[in-house]
RNA sequence: GGGUGUAUAGCUCAGUUGGUUAGAGCGUCACAUUGACAUUGUGAAGGUCUCUGGUUCGAGUCCAGAUACACCCACCA
C-alpha cells in the first residue's frame, strides 16, 4: 500500500530527473535496441546559436511521439538530432558583436572572422542542446550532428566536386537577385514579393513613350522591344537610336518580340538589360548590350554618368527631376507593385549582373518529381503533391554562391594572379602555395539538402548509412517545403539515386488565439514553450501541441487550453494515485472479468488500443489523443473506476491502467514514466511493448448494454437535478425488468436510488421514465411537480413525434426502400418500432398523471 | 495573373468511404464538497453545419457557383 503520493502532479520535480534516467539508460540509441526494422527521423536542425520557440516545440513532439511510439513497437529507432550553422543569421549576429566592439569583419579578414563566429556558435550551442531535451525529446545524441562539423563538410565538398564533374555545377555571368544589406546573392525562394504601392513613371524616349517604376535604371537602357504587328512602331524595327535623357545619351537597339503586351503602358519597353531578369532574356535572345548602372552596394555606377556614387533612390530623385526640367517625364500613375524584398532583412532585392556559381536543375528536377509521381516518397497531406510539382516545374537553375563569410567554402582555387577569378580550380585538396581559395560561401541549402545521409557518415560506406537510410519519416513545416524538402530529393537522388525518405509529414504554423503567427512581434500573445512547461508541465504542453490538430493545418494555442491539459495530466495522476494505494499487490495475477462493467472496460481498452495504432500509423495524432483523453477520462476514470469503489476489481484496473500508460507514453511521456516507476521500479515504460489488442474481449454487446445502464443513471440525475432532490436522499425506482444483481447495483449506487421489481401502485405520484429499452419510473411522492412533469413529458413526446414523422415519411418512399441498402431499411425499420412503443409509454404516463 | 486551404455552439476544434434527432473541450448557468482528483464531480442552456443551386431514396459530408478570411507561387515594363 502506498500512501506517499503527492496530491498532485508536480511535473518541474520530475521532468528533469526522468529525462536523465532515459538518456542515461542508453535507449535513445538504436545500436541498444532490438529489433529487426529500422525507424529512423532526421531531426530538422534548429539554428546552433538559436533559442527554442514554439515551432521547435511542436516538431519536436510530434518527432518525439512517431519516436517512442516505434520504439515501443520494438523497431530499431534512431532520432538523430543536430544543428545548423544557418550562415546568413549567424553571420549577421557576430557582425553585429564586433559593431559593438567597435569593428567590423574586415578589421579581422575571413580567417578570423570566422574564428570568431565558431567560437560563438560553440559558445551557445548548448543552449538549444539543452531546450530540446526539456520537451523529452528521446533523440540519439550520441550521434549528433551540426551542418558544419569536419564530416558533413567531406560530404559538401564531395557533392560540389561530382556536380561539377558531372556539369551539373557552373559559374555563370548573368543576373542574380542581390541583397545590398546582406552583401550577398539570394536563391528566387529567398526572395519574397509584396505588394506595395508604387508609380509608373511615363517617360519620352526618342519616338518612344516608355513606362518604368525604376527609372534610374533606364540610365542602362541598351534596347526597346516592341510586339511585332504594333502598327505605331513597325518602322524602328531594327534601327539603333541615340537617345538624350535629360543629357544622359544612351543608344538603343529597336527589336521586336511576341512577348510583349501592346495594351500594357505604352506597348513600348525601355530595356535595362543588366537589372531586370525579363529584360535580361530579351538582351540575350536579341544580342543587346549590358550596361551595370548599379553596383552591390546599391550605388550608382560610373555607368550611371553625373548620378554615379549617388544611392538608388537619390539618383531616381535627381533624375527625375532632370527629366522633368527637360520635359521629358509624360506623366505619373499610382499602381501596386510586387516588390522583390529579401526574406530575411526585408530590404527591397536589386537584380544586377554578377558572377556566380550556379547548380543546373533541369535533369536533377525530373528525378524529383518522379521519386514523387512514383509514391516513392509519400506528402502527408497529399494536397503539396501539387504544389510541391508546380514549383518543381517552374524551377530555374540555383544560385548557390554567397557572398557571406561564415559558411562551407567551395572546393574551388584560383591562381594568385588570377584576381578575376576566371579560371576555377574544383578540388578538394588545397593546391598549396600559389593559389587561393574562393571566398563565396554556400547556400546554407545546400549542405541542408544532404542532411539526411550527410550526418550518417556519407560518402564514407558506414554501417550507419547502410542502416538508415533512406530513412522513414521526414516531418517537417509546409513553410519549408521549398527551401528545405525539395532540395533533399533532388540532392539525394543526384548523390545516391535515392529517396532521402519514404513519408514527409507537414505539420502548419503555431498560431496565437487570434490567429497570428507567434513571433517576437506580439510578445503579448506569444507563448514561450520554456515558460508554458514551468508552468504547466512539459506533457500538457505536448499535448495542446497535439490534439485538435492534424497535417498541413495551423494550430491556435493560448493558455486555457494547456491549463486543461495540465488539468488532464493531473486527472491522470489521480487516477493511477488511487489505484496504487488502494492495491496492496500490484502483480496481476489472473485477469478476471466478472461484472457487465468489467466487460465493458475490457471491451472498451481493445477498441482503444487498436484504433490509437491505427490513427498513429495513419498519421493521425490528434484524434489519437483525443480518443485516449476521452477513453481515461469518461470511460474508465468517470464510470468504471466510480464503479469499483463497491465492485471492486483490483487486478483490473491495474491492467487497463497499465495499458493506458503505455498509450498515453508517445504523447506524455514523462508523467506516464513516473507513474509506471510507482510500480516498476526497475522497468522504463519507454521500453516496454506496445499493447496489442485480443479481439477476444472484444464485446460489442456489453457496451451496448452499458450504455444503456448509463442512459438510466442520466436520466435519474437529471430528474434529481430538475427537482432539487437532496443529494443524499435515497429515492426509489420502480423498474418492470429484473436487472442482474451488478447491473442493480450500478443504477442504485450511481444514481443514488433504490430498485424495486414491481410496479408502482398508481395511486403514487411518479415521474416516470423510458428509453427503448427499459421502462421505469421513480417515486417522487410530494416532490413531485405534475405541471412540471407534464410539460417535460409532453416536451419529449413532442420531439419524438417530429422524429417519427421524419422516419415514417422516411419508410413509406417506395424510392428509399428499393435502393436504399437492406442493412440500413432494416435498422430504420428497428428504429421505428422502438419509437413508437417510447412514444405509446410516454403517453400512458402523460395521461396516468 | 495562377494555385491552395478554411467556413460546424460565445471561443478552439472533431465529425473516417454520404445512412440515428450533428459531437467534444473551454467558457456560461445551476447544484454538490472531509477519504484518487476543486487541476474535482453532477446536470443544464447553447447550432438554419456561410449562401445558392445540383447529384442522390438520403448531403455537414459529393459536385458547381457565390461570399468571406487565410496562405502559397509569379520577371507585365
């Protein structure tokens, strides 16, 4: 007997200790695990130098439950855990440590600088090391990684080399989206469009009106395309024009195009071959010239003639004010413009002509869109099939050079005298002295696109990669669909002509109540995952994470709903406090089912067990946990456990205890832990088996029968409710079927009453009661109110009498007798007959009032 | 411009391939309180399933259209 349980779940004395037990038991890691079949989830790496928020929460529940849900199926299971240099963010942030020191990345050149940023990134790293074991993330540290460490820089270094090799990487002259705060190209994805107000400037150019939003630009207009069959500039067609913008001269190439719109502005378009991507096409399909009149820091070139070295918007200024002295600006118009802004600064993007290192998709695209078409790889929700193909359709080829220090170094030398880097080197090897290295960096996407075999040890022939790849399940943000999952299929099956995993499960944003996004914005309504789990307990947190929620969908969370998790949480200790002090052996010995509430409860537990699998195998989490918060609260905690108390059935509850723990283990699995140490000492849930339902116990009929009884016991509260019947008083009930002595039992001990076989002599003022099956009544004596009783009877009579017309109509439709199917005819037909005979005794008692 | 999602109780959401009189939690109201649990128990009130058509014996569920909101993609100068 045990009388040392705390009253309530006290989750922060537990979390802490529990978690250090599992971890230093050795089961996170799959090599001390038996099993023949492997499990294995790549953890999505969170940024090393980042802090945990409550998107990181929620991936790493729902990694977390698939986790320990396969482990306790006896698979293999390996959660592998690691971190990201993310090297835009993470450059930024030392940047601006050294602006507070009073220096900037040049005082201290590549090398340092980025011994500097490792120092920092080894410095915090822990930090998120540390946030993600407090969500009882059980992942496999012992194999951690992080995107920058020697191994998965191999594996970088081995894919540019093969790419290259195999042409599939080049370095090419042309237009790429540049963002002059971040110093450094962006791939099209890292590029946001937003509508923003904006003007289209009409502006005289020769025999031509041209229409810009960006007239600086035209300072490096080589071009005009005109639509061929455009009566109004036919004749140009071909001819090269000197033109005088306001004393700027520029000479302009005529050419014709289908591409251009003849109802759009003027149907005449200024072309600016070296900012503009459309413009830049024309230039090569019509062999114009490209004149740069924008730099990289966003300042005008000499190009750009008296507006050189003056910022964009202060030469768009001057210049249009030159134009219009010179009457050359026609006329304004206020439209809405898709601005290209940087994803990450938000700084409005400059496309300009640069030299940068490019993947070639077009091969790399077909395989992924097959590894999709083929069900190879399957998306949960299946609706980003579409999007994921569109996106892969459109892709152009990939910018992956940046201009950014901190990140992994391409395999590429020049020779000292070669400043103008024209002649690349790709090797791995440093050639030595005489050469140096590329400064660009890579896509922080390009390393992520190797995430799945690059931390198993590849290109190295590992037993790890022979394990564990493909691996099983990627679940991820839709947000990252792009940026993140696309760029592993086509990386994994160029590198290893392999899908990286079989399902991506896509869970949706964390939003507030009022549905906004949580960020640091609204702080007011942001809730911090570290917080909510001092609070309410690491559990109840996962399980607001959750439940309510399913693929693809937002999910809302406010503290009200992680309070009534808490709240589930604790119910959950009280129940298993219970059970454990009022047993004095806690082995079952023989499972014995005596009672229709045994029966039910058994009965009950298989139903759940086997529909929690099926809804974890399908992906379906929330209503996992929905059902198994219903199944402990309602069914055993409400009803059976209330039942014990005078049938009692020790060795029952603790096996439907047990059971539930192991369920409830994927989604709280700390507090289940702790109790199952109350009475396993030297046991880990975490370990033990999944339940397997015995469809034996199985018995529809008892639960049928049980809900009856409940409907009874409903009834008779209710009725006890509405006459303000002392809680206390024992009434009696008069009942026409003889009920089995444990069914007796139920209805006078719930329902606080007292059954008698017989029928009431009618001269007793009863309120009589029905369902379909049983009839009885209850003895109300003075109490009894028979205006009251009345209306409520003549109430129920009344909705029954609507339903029995639907029904009848329902019944006598020659239409829905022939086609309808015969289960469906009969079970109507059931329904009926039933009714009628509650409607006749509803009456009797209407009129024997 | 192209595409996707959502619309069910005051709030947050379930509702599986069409088949009872549409469910839950929170909130609200009423009642209960020393023995697992007030982080509780019992009961109640609360819905034209956004609208309009259609398919069907039967539609919250399928189809078409409309409206509202949200999101994604996109190089109309």
């Amino acid at each position: 007997m045990k009388q040392d349980i705390p009253k309530a779940y006290n989750a922060q004395n537990v979390e802490d200790s529990i978690y250090k037990v599992w971890e230093e038991s050795g089961f996170f890691n799959p090599d001390n695990l038996k099993g023949d079949k492997t499990f294995t989830i790549s953890m999505p790496p969170p940024n090393a130098t980042g802090q945990l928020h409550i998107g990181h929460a929620m991936f790493l529940t729902l990694q977390d439950l698939m986790i320990r849900y396969h482990r306790m199926l006896g698979e293999k299971t390996l959660w592998l855990p690691g971190t990201d240099h993310a090297a835009i963010a993470t450059n930024a942030k030392v940047e601006k440590l050294l602006k507070e020191e009073g220096k900037t990345k040049y005082d201290l050149g590549q090398e340092k600088f980025i011994a500097r940023v490792q120092e920092y990134i080894k410095q915090s790293q822990g930090t998120i090391r540390q946030q993600i074991r407090k969500v009882g993330s059980s992942c496999d540290w012992s194999r951690e990684r992080y995107t920058m460490d020697e191994g998965l820089t191999k594996a970088v270094q081995t894919v540019f080399l093969n790419m290259y090799k195999d042409g599939l990487i080049y370095k090419g002259y042309r237009i790429v989206n540049w963002c002059p705060h971040c110093e450094s190209t962006l791939a099209d994805d890292e590029v946001e469009h937003k509508d923003q107000p904006a003007k289209l400037y009409y502006i005289k150019y020769g025999p031509f009106v041209v229409a810009t939003s960006r007239p600086e630009t035209k300072l490096g207009d080589t071009g005009v395309a005109v639509h061929p069959k455009d009566q109004r500039y036919k004749k140009y067609i071909g001819q090269i024009i000197n033109i005088d913008l306001a004393g700027h001269k520029i000479k302009i190439k005529v050419f014709a195009d289908k591409e251009v719109d003849q109802e759009f502005g003027t149907g005449a378009i200024g072309v600016t071959s070296a900012h503009s991507l459309v413009d830049f096409a024309f230039a090569e399909k019509h062999d114009l010239e490209k004149i740069q009149v924008i730099n990289e820091k966003g300042t005008m070139t000499k190009a750009a003639g008296k507006y050189a070295g003056q910022k964009v918007l202060e030469a768009r200024k001057n210049f249009l004010s030159d134009l219009s002295k010179a009457e050359l600006l026609v006329k304004e118009e206020d439209y809405t413009q898709a601005t290209a802004i940087c994803y990450r600064c938000g700084t409005a993007v400059e496309p300009l002509m640069s030299s940068q290192w490019f993947v070639k998709v077009e091969s790399l695209k077909k395989k992924a869109i097959t590894a999709v078409k083929s069900k190879k790889i399957k998306i949960i929700p299946e609706r980003f099939n579409k999007i994921y193909f569109q996106w892969m359709e459109n892709l152009h080829d990939w910018c992956i050079s940046r201009q950014i220090w901190f990140g992994h170094r391409m395999p590429v030398w020049y020779k000292k005298d070669d400043k103008e880097k024209n002649n690349p080197i790709v090797q791995i090897e440093d050639p030595g002295k005489g050469y140096f290295q590329e400064s660009d960096t890579l896509d922080t996407w390009f390393s992520s696109g190797l995430w799945t075999f690059s931390t198993l040890g590849w290109p190295g022939k590992t037993e790890d990669f022979k394990n564990f790849h493909p691996t099983t399940v990627m679940e991820t943000g839709y947000d990252i669909i792009f940026f993140w999952v696309a760029r592993m299929i086509l990386m994994s099956e160029y590198a290893l002509q392999e899908i990286p995993f079989k399902t991506v499960y896509l869970h949706g944003l964390v939003r507030t109540r009022d549905g906004k996004k949580m960020s640091k914005s609204h702080p007011e309504t942001c809730i911090d995952p570290l917080d909510a789990i001092k609070k309410y307990g690491c559990d109840a947190l996962r399980m607001s994470l959750v439940v309510g929620n399913s693929a693809g969908n937002d999910l809302k969370i406010y503290d009200e709903k992680i309070e009534n998790y808490r709240n589930f949480v604790n119910k959950l200790w009280n129940v298993s406090r219970y059970i454990l002090m009022s047993s004095e052996n806690l082995e079952i010995k023989e499972l014995s089912i005596n009672t229709l509430a045994d029966q039910f409860i058994i009965s009950r537990l298989q139903n759940i067990i086997s529909s929690t699998t099926n809804n974890l195998n399908n992906f379906n989490f929330g209503q996992a946990g929905e059902d198994l918060y219903d199944f402990v609260w309602h069914d055993f905690a409400d009803w059976y456990i209330e039942i014990t108390k005078f049938q009692p059935n020790k060795e029952m509850l603790l096996f439907v205890l047990e059971n539930i723990l192991k369920l409830l283990h994927p989604f709280i699995p700390f507090v289940t832990e702790e109790i199952w140490k109350q009475f396993k000492q030297d046991e880990l849930l975490m370990i033990e088996e999944w339940p397997k339902a015995n469809n034996k116990l199985i018995d529809n009929k008892a639960e049928k029968e049980f809900d009856f009884l409940k409907d009874i016991i409903i009834q008779i509260r209710n009725l006890r409710s509405q006459y303000k019947i002392e809680p206390k008083k024992i009434i009696t009930v008069y009942s026409r079927k003889k009920y089995a002595d444990d069914e007796k039992k139920i209805i006078e001990k719930l329902g606080r009453c007292e059954i008698k076989v017989e029928w009431p002599d009618s001269k007793n003022k009863t309120s009589e009661l029905a369902n379909s099956h049983y009839k009885f009544s209850v003895v109300l004596g003075d109490l009894i109110d028979t205006a009251k009783e009345k209306k409520r009877l003549q109430q129920e009579i009344d909705g029954l009498k609507k339903y029995l017309t639907g029904l009848e109509k329902r019944l006598s439709n020659t239409n829905f007798i022939k086609k309808a199917p015969k289960n469906i005819v009969a079970q109507e037909k059931i329904k009926l007959a039933e009714k009628q005979k509650l409607l006749k005794d509803l009456k009797d008692n209407l009129d024997s009032l």
